[in-house]
C-alpha cells in the first residue's frame, strides 16, 4: 500500500481523490452544522439550539460573570467575544449565572448582576443597630441579663458592645479632647429624636432606590476616573463621631477642588441632572443647598445614623465606585418606623428626605473602598400639588378657605418665614424662632427663587447669590451674624461652597472669622476651606 501510494503515479491520482474526499466532508459538516440538515436520524434527532442574544451595551463585564474555572469557557474564548454582538446558548447562559441566583438582567438598570433585593426590610426600627433616640442600644437579646421575652427581641445581639468600642477609640484617639465624643454623640442623638418628628414629610417611606439618570452617572463617573488616583484625606472636627476617621480615614475627590480635572461647573451641572429626579419624587419644587463628595469610605468604615442639618431636606446619594467583599447597606429608618437596608451598585442613586429619615452605615465596610457623592435640595414651594391633584393636597382650596378669613393661602402660611417643612407647634419651629428673633425670612416668601431653610442668607452664600446675599445685608445688617440650627453661618456657608467673593464681601460686611460651627465645637471658616479645597486652593490663600 505504502509502495502503490506513494512510489507510482497511480498512488499519486489516490492522494488527490483522498484530499478531496477530505475537502468534501469538511464542507458536508460545516453545512450541517451552519444550517442544521442532514446528519440525524428520526431516532436521535434533536431541536435545534435556542440562542439569546445580549446587546453589548446591557452586559456590565462578561469576565465578572465567570468563576475561575470558567464553566468550561477558556480565557481565549471569552477573549474571541465580540463586542459588538454577543450570542450564547440557553444552557451556556444557564452556565454563566450558575450559583447566583441573586442575579438577574435589570434592563432599566443597564447594569448584569442587579440585585434581586432592593431592599431589606428588617424586623427592628431604632436604636438596635446603633443608639439613635437614645444613649445606648437595646439589650433585649436571647442572653442578655436585660433579655424580656415578652418585649419584641432584637435580633442583632450584643451591638452595645461594638458601639463602646466604638467610642472607646474615639476617646483614646482625641485624648484630653476625648469629652468631645461624647458631646458630639449627644447632638447626634438628640437631633435625631427632635427633628424627624418635627418634620413635613413628602414621600410614603422617605427613601427610594433608582439608578442614577444618565447624564448625572456620565458626568461623575468621568470625574471619579480623572481623579479618583488624586484623593486628598478628608478632615473632620476634634470629636466628631459621624464616621470612625481616627480607624478608618475618609478621603475625598471633591467637586470643590479647582485643580482636579473637569471641576469646572460641575456642582451646577450635577445639581440640575438631579434637580427633576427629586422634584418629581417629592411633587416640590427645590432649589440646590449642598454638594458634596467624593467622600471615599475605606476599610473597616463606619457612618453614625443621624439625620441632616436643615435646609438639607431632599436629598440624594450617588454610588460612583466601590470595591468591597461584600454590600455595604445603608440602613435607612423609614417613615413607617422600620429600618430598611438598601445595598447600593455603581450608579445606584438612592433619594431620600435626610431631614427627617435617619441614615447611616453602622456595620463596618469590608473591602478596599467605597465611594459615594451626596446631592441636597431645600423645598421651596409646590409643584404638581399646586393645582390640586389630591384632596389633601388642594392648595387652590386651602386658597378660598383661607381668603373667607381674610388670610392669603399658601403664601400667608410662610408670610412670617418659616419653611414649609417645619411643623407649626412642634419643637423644631421654637428652635428655628430662637434662631430668627424677627420671626420673617429676609426675603419676600411669596417670590422665593431660593431657600427659606435656617436662613435665606446662608442659602444665598452657599449658592453663590451676591445680588440676594447684597439685598439680605442691606436690609438686615445683623443677618450675617445668623446661625443654622448647627450653628453655620453664612460665611461658612460660602467657604465651604467656594465662592471667594461671597466670602470677601460677608467679611467686609462685618462676619466673624474665628466662629466654628457646631456651636464652637466644629470648624472655622480657615478649617473648611482647607478641608474642601485644598491647603493650595485660592480660598485658603484669601
């Protein structure tokens, strides 16, 4: 055989035929396999494959999806996928999300690995997982000498130990300052227990979890690339608890810093990509208050549940980056009394109204970093309520009503300047009075084109406003000496926002310099600038 293939022209003609045979087969099998003829008998035949089909755009990282033994898919394969069309079998999707059946494909969410759970609702409210109406958790746990099995359990076991610890470090930390811990701890404690239940509310549970819309995510994804390799330590206030800096330091990329690539405009760009967001969700108009972040949470992080300084009401959290071994939840207290844990992912935006809902992270982070970037409006007037939708909402009859008893309606109700979040009657307003001894807002209520929260002079300077901030001063000289209910000003206000001119002019009119904030327990307007911009930064330097 050797001899007749190849020593003779005869072997020569069968080598060409046993190619072509070879040639044929190979095409017979391709077409059997391209269009799936021919090679079954009725016996063993089998339904062809269904294919699903993913658009590129709505897989976040295929790569993610696959453990180290790759469910049979070799590096190279997953390598070969083509961007721009991606097709799998049933049973090799089947494959991919093998063991995760938390998972599933959330096409509003443009984001494969979506949690199932939005949320926790779990079977405790407060002080459980922190003190927060009062100076120490509950204890009533299966083997606490205080367990009372006819009260409701907690199901968190010992957490005032963890919360001594806790406290333990700060006092350690801050040395013969250490009594400011304490301090700090029972403001926090105390404003969380006075200003929910003094509170307008505008949503039925005060919190809701959506991503983040595009424009907004675009733009503070961006910055976090840019910058994120440009994280500046943040600093805090001797004794201040909020977080457990002192163990875990918290650093931030802030949309303050004017040396940071892409700084420019963007609070203003970030506040109107969220603006519509927060205003549907509470049917209020809003103007911006606050901005601020990047804060970047590192290992072992903890944030205090507290609630937010007024005018701080409507707000939002942005999840821009993490890189974490686990969720790190915000336990949210609702308005029904519960507390929830909301596990955010990058480009998860979580609204909430932080005047009135406790919020706080009070388990430590377990993972490399966690980055969030935190977005306040103040409500200054009705929205979609304004025409009446609902009943209880009516303002067009509140109108008539209050004209009968030769009242002006909705503009009479803050004609004496007290916004329309704070309950009339409730501990909340005497403390604002206090704070406002003419009893009226320095500005006409019934044409707000900015806040009315603590004081409209501090609104204006954290927004920039000179000619408001002018009209303010020239009317009454002695608002720039006005405090929040955080003992703020509005020289603080305008530091810490950036605005060098809004803080020349508060200072040639006559503001202190050296007050701190916090009722002289936080930071002068000097420690704010340098905390938000930079030691380098103009403000500081003016």
């Amino acid at each position: 055989l050797y001899v007749l293939l190849f020593h003779s022209n005869t072997g020569t003609a069968i080598m060409i035929c046993f190619r072509r045979l070879i040639i044929a087969s190979l095409f017979v099998s391709s077409a059997v396999a391209l269009f799936g003829f021919g090679g079954n008998d009725e016996d063993t035949e089998k339904k062809p494959v269904q294919k699903i089909h993913y658009d590129d755009d709505k897989i976040k990282n295929l790569g993610d999806l696959v453990d180290d033994e790759h469910h049979g898919i070799e590096e190279e394969e997953l390598d070969s996928i083509s961007t721009d069309d991606y097709e799998i079998s049933e049973k090799e999707y089947e494959a991919l999300v093998e063991d995760k059946e938390d998972w599933e494909y959330d096409p509003d969410a443009k984001n494969f690995g979506q949690e199932k759970q939005v949320l926790v609702e779990e079977e405790y409210g407060v002080d459980v997982s922190f003190p927060m109406h009062h100076a120490r958790v509950s204890e009533n746990y299966p083997g606490s000498k205080k367990f009372d099995p006819k009260k409701t359990p907690q199901p968190l076991g010992n957490r005032q130990k963890f919360y001594d610890e806790f406290m333990a470090e700060c006092r350690k930390h801050y040395g013969k300052r250490g009594s400011m811990c304490d301090s700090t701890e029972e403001d926090r404690v105390e404003m969380s227990l006075r200003q929910p239940r003094s509170m307008v509310n505008y949503t039925d549970l005060g919190f809701k979890k959506i991503r983040a819309p595009p424009e907004l995510w675009s733009r503070l994804q961006k910055f976090w690339e840019d910058n994120h390799d440009k994280q500046a330590p943040e600093r805090w206030p001797a004794g201040n608890t909020y977080t457990n800096h002192w163990k875990s330091p918290t650093h931030m990329v802030s949309v303050d810093n004017g040396s940071l690539r892409g700084q420019s405009g963007i609070k203003d760009y970030l506040w109107n990509a969220a603006k519509e967001t927060l205003s549907e969700w509470t049917d209020m108009d809003l103007t911006p208050v606050s901005l601020y972040g990047i804060r970047v949470y590192k290992e072992g992080a903890i944030l205090a549940p507290h609630v937010d300084r007024l005018p701080l009401v409507s707000s939002a959290i942005v999840n821009v980056a993490q890189d974490v071994d686990e969720p790190w939840p915000i336990e949210v207290i609702s308005h029904d009394g519960k507390a929830y844990n909301v596990s955010m992912e990058p480009g998860d935006m979580v609204l909430y109204e932080s005047h009135s809902v406790i919020h706080g992270r009070p388990y430590p982070l377990k993972g490399r970093f966690y980055a969030n970037c935190f977005i306040h409006f103040e409500p200054v007037g009705h929205s979609k309520r304004h025409h009446g939708i609902d009943e209880e909402h009516d303002v067009d009859a509140k109108h008539k009503e209050a004209q009968k008893i030769k009242q002006g309606g909705h503009e009479h109700e803050a004609s004496d300047g007290l916004p329309d979040y704070i309950l009339r009657g409730s501990k909340e307003e005497r403390k604002w009075r206090q704070s406002h001894p003419n009893n009226k807002s320095s500005v006409d209520t019934r044409a707000r084109t900015f806040a009315t929260g603590s004081h409209d002079i501090n609104t204006a300077a954290a927004m920039g406003d000179l000619k408001t901030l002018e009209m303010i001063i020239n009317k009454d000289k002695t608002a720039i000496h006005h405090k929040d209910q955080n003992g703020w000003m509005a020289l603080h206000e305008g530091v810490r926002s950036g605005h060098v001119a809004v803080a020349k002019r508060l200072l040639e009119a006559g503001a202190d310099l050296n007050v701190r904030t916090n009722h002289g327990q936080g930071g002068s307007a000097l420690w704010w600038a340098v905390q938000a911009h930079g030691e380098n930064s103009e403000m500081v330097n003016f």
